[in-house]
C-alpha cells in the first residue's frame, strides 16, 4: 500500500525546502520525491516507524488508523505532513 504525504503547513521557514503542497510517496521498501520535492532526512527517519505500519493493512481497530498527520522533528520551523493511503 502506498502512503502519499503533503505538506500541510509549515511553521517559519523549512531549512530543507519544503513547500505547502510538496509530496513524497512511501511504498515500501521506497521514499520518492514528487515534482522535485526534496527529501529531508530528519523528517523522514522520524516517520519511519509510523510509515511502515500505517503502510500495511490492519484491523479496523488497530490505532495506527487514526493517524492522519506527522511532523518534523525540528520545533522551531515545525513542517506538518497530512497522510493518505492509496
């Protein structure tokens, strides 16, 4: 299953370049930018654990269903990633 993240909003300024509305694909074992958009390896290596389960199908019930967001670890220039299953 495929998981596509947009950026939602970001919060000061991104060091890596985000831009609201970029998009990265998930599709285990693979990241892939979308339309130039970079891939930040600090964002990235947080969702990695949340990727990999939300990636997979699960019970109706299993709590990983309820994500619909994740963001950057940076605190300061906070980038915020809507999450889609395709």
């Amino acid at each position: 299953m495929k998981v596509e993240m947009n950026v939602k909003s970001i919060k000061r300024h991104c060091a890596a370049g985000y831009k609201e509305g970029d998009k990265v694909i998930y599709s285990e074992p693979n990241i892939t930018s979308c339309e130039g958009s970079p891939l930040c390896l600090y964002a990235l290596s947080s969702f990695i654990p949340y990727l990999t389960a939300f990636g997979r199908e699960t019970e109706d019930k299993d709590w990983i269903n309820q994500l619909r967001e994740l963001q950057c670890p940076d605190p300061a220039n906070t980038v915020v990633f809507s999450l889609r299953r395709n």
